[in-house]
C-alpha cells in the first residue's frame, strides 16, 4: 500500500468513528431527553436498550413493586427516578442500578451512589429528602439514617 492510500484509508477510518460516535452521542441525548420527559408524569422510568418502561406511585413504593417482582435493573442503560434520597439509593443499588438520572438528590445518596459504585446525574442537589411538610426528614430517609447495607434497606422496607 503506497502512502496516499495509506493516508486516504487512515481518514476514512477516522470519519467512520467520528460518525458513529456522533450517532452514538444522538441516541444518548435523545434518550435522556425521553427520560426527562417520562418523570414529569411517572415516578419510575427504567431504559433497557430501547425500552422503556414507565411506574408509578408515591415514594419509593414503585421501587419496591419493581424489585418485590424479581426485577432487577442489571440490564438497564439508565434508570430515572424523580427523587432520590438514601432510602431510593439504597433499594437502586439492592437491584443492580449502575447509572442513575434524578431530578433531584439528596447528599446523603450521593455517598451512597459513591460507595457502591453508581454513576449518576441530577439536576439539583438537595442537603436531605424531606417530608411533606418540609418540617421533618421523609419518613422513609428516617428508616435508613444509620443503615448502610442495601441489603439491610430492602429488608427494612419489605416489612
């Protein structure tokens, strides 16, 4: 192969990668955008390739529904909640969450998130969930103030 070939195939290769990865990235933002848009109106969005899947409930009652099934989010590109404090962390890490998107999350489920491992994006960072009266912790965040096994959460919460 001369050099102008060599060069030529070079370039080539190089505008293939740059447009899969721009095709890649589109796919990306488009499904992040559909994410958002889902937890305007659902509490619980789990993306899978190209499936999504919509629950809802207050709380972390839609996080729980989907684990009690035998459900896991292993397979799940991202995983959307609306609010995230310890209490959905820990259940998210229980069932396999490896990137997690929120509106809103609190401090101590970041440290959570840090701790095991899962990535995760949010919009607004919050000191802690509160309830909903804005005069006490959630009662859920309560239950778990001390509990660092997500394990320990679920266990807590399934009773």
């Amino acid at each position: 192969m001369n050099r102008r070939s060599f060069i030529k195939s070079t370039l080539l290769c190089g505008l293939a990668v740059i447009l899969a990865f721009n095709s890649a990235q589109a796919k990306r933002n488009d499904m992040e955008k559909t994410l958002r848009e889902q937890l305007q109106t659902h509490s619980l969005v789990v993306v899978e390739d190209d499936k999504i899947s919509c629950y809802d409930g207050k709380g972390i009652s839609p996080l729980l529904r989907f684990i009690e099934n035998g459900s896991t989010f292993e397979n799940a590109t991202i995983v959307g909640d609306k609010k995230i404090g310890r209490a959905s962390a820990l259940l998210l890490v229980y069932g396999k969450a490896k990137k997690v998107y929120t509106p809103v999350i609190s401090k101590p489920a970041i440290e959570v998130f840090k701790a095991f491992k899962v990535k995760y994006s949010a919009d607004e960072v919050v000191e802690n969930i509160m309830n909903q009266t804005q005069t006490d912790l959630c009662p859920m965040e309560k239950k778990v103030q001390n509990v660092n096994s997500p394990e320990e959460a679920y266990k807590i919460f399934k009773n």
